[in-house]
C-alpha cells in the first residue's frame, strides 16, 4: 500500500512501525533555542560592543545586517567565521554560558523511548562541531544516537540539496520510511525536497518566546504527542 504524509502524521500521532530512520535536529527540537537566541542576540553584540564603545542595542542594530547577510549559509552557523568576522574569540565566550544549554521538555524521555525503539536515531546538526561538543559535554547527549552529524563535515547546511546526498552516503535512510524533526521550516523544505516523506516541525523552539500557531508543516509543542506507539522504557 502506498504510504503517505497523512497516513504516518495524522491527530492520533505517528505510525512508527512504518519508520525505520527518526532525523533529529538538536538547537530548538531537542534543546532550547532560548540559549542560542540569547547569546548570538545578546551576549554576542554585547562583546562586541565593548570593544567599540557600544551599548547592546547600539551593537544589535549594527550587526543585524551582517547575521542577516549569512543566514541559511554554513557560515550562519561556523564559529571560525564568526571568530574572524568580528574578531572576537566566540568559543572561548561560549564557554563562559554553557550553563544556559538546556533540554525543551520532554526531550530526554522522547529520546529514551526512541532508543528502546527499532528505530535508527540520528542527530543532525548544523551546529559546529565546537558547539556540538560544548552541548554534548553540558548535557548527557550522545549516549541517545546511534549516530550524530555536524553539516559542518559534509561543508554544506542542512537547507542545501547537498547536504542531503552527502547524508544519503554517509547514513542511508529510505526517505519513504523516514521522520525528520526539525524546528527551522526552510530545512524541512531541502528535505522535503529531497523526498523524506515525514516531516514535522515545533511550535516553540525558543521556550521564551510565544508559541507559534501558524506553521507550513504539521507541528507538535511536545514530544508527548507523538509518544503512542513507541516502546515503554520502565
Ligand atoms: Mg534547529
């Protein structure tokens, strides 16, 4: 029987014995994008600023056209890039907030039952990998995947069509058979485009921002919805 969108993502939850690959995204699916918004928002500028005399919303306003002029790029996400860009250390001011890294709710009992799961579960990022591991030592990350990539290996983001050939190679999935979580729209796009047939995205990655109604994929608050059918971990 031919599957379809409807027939796996429906409102009584996911058929998860017509999966066998779960694609998980990690900054606003599976941690809080509050830590993210907060510190290339605020804490970025801020240092930036003070070198130049700046207050925050002076620095803000004279970056924004330069965030806005590589979003959806690898540089977006590339430390070394940011580092050069404008000539501040950002791992090292990473460093000093990584207390602010913190699970979405629910996402550590979600990533137990996948894992009691026949399922393969596979984080995919385009966090740096200087940030991947900085998240993966703040919190318990790893031992949930059976496999985790940065874009940032393959040289290209998840939103290009490369990315997806280069993730075909290194991790075959069969896209038919395949649910990708993803808080950012334009990735599930590159996805969809590539023929991953399941697709679904979050209402609110960022806890401390409103929660959103209005989404171009079928969307979840949390995890707890789509829990039903997935193995009991107790
Ligand atoms: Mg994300």
């Amino acid at each position: 029987m031919a599957m379809t969108v409807a027939s796996c993502l429906s409102v009584e939850g996911i058929d998860w014995t017509q999966l066998d690959t779960i694609l998980l995204d990690m900054d606003g699916t599976l941690l809080d994008l509050e830590f993210d918004n907060h510190f290339w928002g605020t804490v970025v500028p801020g240092e930036w600023g003070r070198q130049r005399g700046l207050d925050v919303a002076a620095s803000q306003a004279a970056l924004a056209p330069v965030f806005a002029g590589e979003r959806g790029r690898l540089n977006w996400y590339c430390l070394d890039f940011w580092s050069r860009r404008l000539d501040l250390d950002i791992p090292t001011i990473k460093e000093g907030y990584t207390e602010g890294i913190r699970w979405r709710p629910q996402s550590e009992i979600f990533l137990q039952h996948l894992k009691a799961s026949h399922l393969d579960v596979v984080l995919i990022t385009n966090a740096h990998p200087v940030t991947l591991e900085m998240k993966a030592q703040q919190l318990p990350l790893a031992q949930w995947f059976d496999c985790m990539i940065s874009s940032h290996d393959f040289g290209t983001p998840k939103e290009t069509p490369a990315f997806w050939t280069s993730l075909m190679n290194e991790r075959p999935f069969d896209p038919q058979r395949t649910l990708f979580i993803d808080d950012s729209e334009y990735v599930l796009d590159a996805a969809q485009v590539y023929g991953v047939a399941h697709l679904l995205t979050l209402r609110q990655p960022d806890s401390t921002l409103p929660v959103r109604e209005e989404t171009r994929y079928p969307a979840i608050h949390h995890f707890e919805e789509i829990l039903e059918g997935l193995p009991s971990i107790d």
